[in-house]
C-alpha cells in the first residue's frame, strides 16, 4: 500500500483539526431501532460523566473535578453534563453574565480536548428575585408557613429543597416569564461564544432538587398561593366553559369560577369510594391534582421550546421527569403523573432520573439495579431515557489505621465492579442510557458505612484504577452495540397507569395502602424470580408490538376506559398469553366506579366484600408443610374476589374471607385470565405462576433459587447476569442453548450474546 502524500497528510491533519473545533450541533434521531443521540450527524453511546452541584465538586476548572473529568475522557466517555444556576448568570437585579458558563466549558475542554458538555441550567430564581415578589411563592397548606434557610457556611443551593422552602410557585406568571426571558438571552448570548460551541444540550430544572416535584411534597401539601388560585380557576375556566358544568361535574349548586379555590387539606383527604375518589363526589380534587400536574408539564415544555428556538444550532432539551417507581407513596402530591403530555411533544428529547432507591437500592451484590420510569413508553415515543447512576461505591481501602485490610480490600474491589457493570448494562438492554452522576469530588459521603483513608483527601466515586479499567471496556461495549439493531429481550411485561394516581388515597397520613406492593415492590419480586422484564404505560399498549410477550401484568390498571379495554381485546388477549389482574381492573372508569366492571374485564365471575383488616393469602405448594402469606399492608375496600363452587383448578381462597377465591385463573380462547385480589411480592410465587406448569411458557434464564442471589437482564441482543455468589452458573437461552459460565466465587457480572452464549463482557 503507498503511503499518503504529504500533501494528503497535510489536508488529514487540517480537516481532523476542523472537526475538533467546530461547532458542535446535536439532535436526537432513530437509529438501529432505538432513540439515538447524534452530534454533528455521528451517533453517540448515551453514557455521560457528570459533576454534581455541591460546593467542592462543582466546578469543572478546580483540582479534584479536573482530576475526574479527565480520568473519564481517558475511558472513552467524552459528554459531559456541568451545572448552572439562574443565580450565576444574573447575580443581582439588572446584572448578566456568562462568565461562569464559559469556565465550565473551559474546564471541561481542558481535561478532554474534544468534549461535548450538556448543561443543567437552574431556572428556580436567585434570593434577590425571591425578595423582589414575595406574591408569587408557593404556599404550604395553613399554618404551614415556608421555612427560609439561613446558610452557616457554603452550601447547595437546593440544600433546603425537601423541606419547606421559599421558593417561587409553579404557577406564578412572573417567574415564568422572567426565566423564560433569562433563558432565551442566554442561549441567543452563549451560542455565539467559542465555549458555547460546545454546548450540546441544556437540561431544564425547577422545583425539588431540580426533579420538578412540587415543593413541599414529601411530607406537605400545596400549592395555596395566589398565583395556584388563579391559575385553577382559569384551568377550570378552559375545562368546563361554564358554570353550570362545573356545579354538575362537582356536584356543588354553589359552585363557579369566580369562587373556586384550591381543595383544602381535608377535601383532599375525602375519599369517597374506599380507596378510591369517587368522581361524583370527590371531582374537585380530582381536577386540582390534573391541573397542578398540567401545569408543571407545561413549564417544562415551555422551557425546552425557549431553548430549541434561541439557540442557534440543534440543540438537546431535556429534564428529570416520568418518575415513576420508588416515589414514596407521594404520586398525586409531587410525581410525574403527565408522562403522556410530555412524550408527545416536539419539544424535549430526553426525560432522566435516578436509579429506584427502594426497595434494595441495586448497589448491594445480587440486587436488581432498576430505572425510575416506565422504559419502554419512553422508547416508543421515540425519546431517550437517561439515568442518573448516583450510587456511591462502598469503599474500603487495604490499609486502614496500620492493620492490614487486603483481603477485604479485594473483595470489596470485586463487589464494586460487578455493581458498576450491572448498573450500566441494566439501561443499555432497554435502549436507554445513563450518566455518572459524581457527588465524590465535593467530598459527599451518602453511605456512613464507609471506610476512609483519611490520608487520600477527597476523591471521586470511580477514582480507582480498576473501576476506571471496568468504566473503558464498557464504553467500548456500548460503542458496539449502538450500531447493533435493538429489540426488547423480556417476554414479561409489566402494565402501569398514571391516570389512576388523581383518583387514589394520597395523603401523607392516608395513602393507598397497596400502590406501594403494586408499584416498587412487585418488580422487585419479578427481578428475583429469573425473567427478564420491562414496564409500559397503559396508553402505550396501543403502540407496542405484543408478540414478544408470554405474560403480561396488569398492575395498577384499576381506571380503564373503552378504548382501553378494546386495544387490551385486540392486542393482547390472544397467542396463547397469560394476563394478570392485580386487584380490581377497571373497577373505575374515570366518571363513576362500577364493582361489576371488574367481572368484564377479567371474564371471572367476581363478588365484592369488605373487611376490617388487611387481606391476606397463605400460599401453599404442593409440599409445603407451613404456609407463606402474602399480605396486603391495609385494609382494602371493597376487595374482590371468586366465590369458590368447588372448582378444581388452582385457586387459593383469602384468609378471613372463606370461600372467597383470592388467586385463580380462567382458560379463556385464546388466553388465561388471572386474579391476583392482592398483590403478590413473592419471587418465589412469580416463579410459580409463571412457569410451565399453567402453560405460561415464560423464559427463565437460570434455576430460581430462593436465596434471591441472581438477576437477570436482556435487550438489544445482550444478555446481562448478575451473581451475588459467582461460581459456576448454568444459563439458558432463549434457542435452548445451555453456557456454563466459570466466575470467580463471590459478586460478579457478565454480558453475553443473547443468540451464541459468547461472553462479552467478564
């Protein structure tokens, strides 16, 4: 081959030079199957290093932060996301500057040449703006006055953000269009610096922790400010169109626009239908939780739009929302209940959130590492999700206090690394991706259980050469597989509802008592009971293509209308597939709530009962000498079930409810139907129903062990299996082939080719 000539060498350099300073431009497009990010039209692996906003570890340009933007440019990871605040760019009133934002983008490039940076850019205002309109905050309910945080050193600026902070109020006007206008300069103003050029993206934040939850709702309630008054009554006003159908629709002679207010703390606590809201009685706080929800997706779009139509280039928007698991029982109060509405518009590109925190974090070996939200909505909609991998390495050094720790040391190393390649990989299956999310460089320390070598001084969560080691092989398997075709690899799909949150118990002191099993419990269940699955919102259904799926869970479907109930007949009832129907399907339909809608949906004959106490079901195999219950962590009403005629197929009957079948099934023409009366959170019982014995042909990838040590994950033509033991491990696949995998005794991770076996990853 001959060598190029010097004059071709010449031009190569110069044009690799252009392309390393140009101006970078990003979109997201379809690409093998999946949302796919591209910046200046090639596809970039959706893995990101990010710095957090904690005074230490927030600036890209200081010792610590470069030291770790740099070890992660040298595995292969070259975006970035770097905060900023409202409070940066305008410092006092009539001040504007992008001093800060340029620095960022300098440090950045300075530990990584060619790095892409994404920006998430604060809109909740500074102290000044706070000051200057005290009309337009938010509200806590009565008595419950806002609690102004009085920094006694350098602190986070969303350090007081889970309590009861001043803040502005999401409906407030005001602050809209000063952050909009704030917003929109700053995009015309940064995109035409050098360091703007490489801004890829700007990911829009409000409200707790920049999560847009609505202040307060951990423990409180809001938002009764004057700004959430008005904005009610204009929602209202653009619902009903006149007075006469709100009194109807409230069923309130008294009431009108001009008088109606915000539910109070016991209007919200009314529950008229057990655990249901009644909507012929309990409408009006049905509509405020609508409008509340409404009202923050819309800011977020209103954001997003700012920022696509002042930047000069395609640009990324995106935010934290669409959370859906592992939210503390507070849906109705703070979560994200307009996944729909967001999803459907042009707007925003990517929703993100961290990993579930509870049940089992999925940091500890052989727990499942799971995302917040329902994954395979996002990727229909042709949106990325990104999760936020904050979780800290548990850490032991192999010297402490002069004593030898090596054997704790590595064994520690080990655990670690299996942790980070399954957080990782877990995303990847599902057409998502993440970003390391890097709380070390400020010195943060969220496990008291750690061990520190008070000689190393502050140190990142992956400042450890084998982790970094671990960090690089997995970018280059992510690079792989961005150009691979992706499809789901789960036959089990578990179905979930948004909608039913505004009808449920919400209140902190009396909240649904089973959301919780349904919602984060029963996963985790799922997880350990060797399947691979994944999660869709019910309107979704419509738009998936069933045939993967052997099993589908009808989890928290307890509001249904026509439309829905039709795509579920046309969709999914047939094949030869297992339905499960947790509770009470359909027994709302969003105008009243009917007990003999849930016999129409299941095709079982069900009677309604109420009792005292919380259900409860002993579970009984076949050579069992004691029972397992299975209990709900309530009292349940009504609750439903089959009245036992002696049948002879599978049924197990409640426990102070004799005769009253709690789990059964029906053979119907072309599926099983199945009640499960109350959720069921045993893995073990999972693995039961869904084995062969009921012909529910639902692929199990290893031998189920009651221990609850392995996980699996798939997607995307990847096989990901995680041991808590190691050791050798037999995994089938789905064409029947049988790997004997060797792994070493203790925690590990391993990828395969989902066809071949062939390892990946070890």
């Amino acid at each position: 081959m001959k060598k190029p000539s010097l004059l071709l060498s010449l031009f190569l350099l110069f044009a690799s030079q252009i392309a390393t300073t140009q101006p970078l431009s990003a979109e997201l497009r379809p690409y093998q199957g999946k949302p796919t990010i591209f910046v200046n039209g090639q596809p970039e692996s959706p893995m990101f290093y990010a710095l957090t906003d904690v005074p230490g570890g927030r600036w890209s340009w200081e010792e610590v932060p470069q030291h770790n933007l740099r070890n992660f440019c040298e595995a292969g990871i070259r975006l970035f996301q770097l905060d900023i605040f409202w409070e940066h760019i305008s410092p006092a009133p009539g001040q504007f500057s992008l001093e800060i934002a340029k620095r960022q983008i300098q440090g950045a490039l300075a530990a990584c040449p060619n790095a892409a940076v994404v920006f998430r850019l604060h809109l909740n205002p500074p102290a000044w703006w706070l000051a200057q309109h005290p009309d337009e905050l938010v509200a806590y309910e009565p008595g419950t006055p806002a609690q102004p945080f009085e920094p006694l050193h350098l602190s986070r600026l969303v350090q007081d953000d889970a309590g009861l902070p001043v803040r502005a109020s999401f409906a407030s006007q005001k602050w809209r269009e000063d952050a909009g206008a704030m917003l929109a300069r700053f995009c015309k103003e940064f995109s035409k610096t050098k360091e703007g050029e490489r801004l890829i993206g700007i990911h829009v934040t409000a409200g707790v922790y920049g999560e847009w939850h609505q202040w307060g709702f951990l423990e409180h309630e809001a938002d009764f400010s004057e700004p959430m008054r008005g904005h009610f009554k204009s929602w209202l006003r653009e619902k009903y169109g006149s007075n006469e159908a709100l009194r109807k629709a409230w069923n309130d002679l008294a009431g009108n626009f001009a008088t109606a207010a915000v539910p109070t703390p016991a209007e919200r606590a009314t529950v008229s239908g057990g655990l249901f809201r009644d909507p012929q009685k309990d409408q009006k706080t049905i509509d405020y939780y609508r409008c509340q929800h409404q009202l923050v997706a819309d800011n977020i779009l209103f954001f997003c739009k700012m920022v696509k139509d002042n930047w000069r280039r395609p640009i990324l928007t995106g935010a934290f929302y669409g959370y859906f698991f592992s939210m503390f029982n507070r849906q109705a109060a703070g979560g994200h209940l307009e996944l729909q509405r967001v999803l459907a518009s042009p707007w925003i590109d990517y929703l993100s959130g961290p990993q579930v925190y509870y049940p089992d974090d999925g940091y500890d070996p052989g727990e499942p590492y799971r995302s917040r939200s329902l994954l395979r909505s996002i990727t229909l909609h042709g949106k990325l999700w990104l999760d936020e991998y904050d979780q800290q390495p548990r850490r032991t050094f192999p010297g402490l206090n002069g004593k030898d720790n090596t054997e704790n040391y590595r064994r520690n190393v080990q655990e670690n690394i299996a942790a980070i390649e399954r957080n990782v990989l877990s995303p990847l299956t599902k057409g998502a991706g993440l970003w390391f999310y890097d709380f070390g460089p400020s010195g943060m320390n969220l496990h008291r259980g750690n061990e520190h070598d008070i000689q190393s001084g502050t140190i990142g969560y992956w400042d450890h050469p084998d982790y970094l080691r671990s960090i690089k092989k997995l970018k280059t398997l992510a690079d792989s597989l961005l150009h691979r075709p992706w499809q789901t690899g789960a036959d089990v799909l578990l179905v979930y509802d948004t909608e039913i949150f505004y009808h449920l118990k919400s209140t902190k002191q009396d909240s649904c008592p089973i959301t919780s099993q349904v919602v984060d419990w029963l996963p985790l269940a799922l997880s350990y009971a060797g399947v691979a699955w994944e999660a869709v919102h019910l309107d979704d259904l419509s738009l998936l293509d069933a045939s993967p799926y052997k099993a589908v869970i009808f989890a928290n479907t307890w509001l249904l209308e026509e439309h829905d109930k039709r795509v579920i007949r046309e969709k999914v009832e047939r094949d030869g597939r297992h339905l499960f129907w947790i509770y009470a399907p359909g027994f709302s339909d969003g105008k009243t709530l009917l007990a003999e809608a849930v016999s129409g949906v299941t095709g079982l004959e069900l009677e309604r009962t109420f009792l005292d106490k919380p259900p409860a079901v002993p579970l009984i195999l076949e050579d069992d000498e004691f029972p397992e219950y299975q209990r709900a962590w309530g009292a349940i009403n009504p609750l439903f079930g089959v009245r036992n005629k002696g049948s002879s197929q599978f049924a197990l009957d409640y426990e102070h409810a004799f005769e009253l079948q709690a789990f059964t099934f029906k053979k119907e023409i072309g599926h099983t139907s199945w009640l499960l009366g109350i959720p069921l959170t045993k893995a073990s019982w999972w693995h039961f129903f869904l084995l062969g014995r009921h012909d529910a042909n639902t692929h199990f990838y290893f031998d189920f062990s009651f221990h609850e040590e392995n996980v699996v994950y798939a997607g995307g033509g990847l096989l990901v299996f995680h041991s808590k033991t190691g050791g050798d491990q037999k995994i089938k696949l789905k064409n029947g082939k049988e790997v004997l995998l060797k792994m070493p005794v203790g925690a590990g991770t391993v990828a395969l080719d989902a066809e071949t076996g062939k390892v990946v990853l070890e």
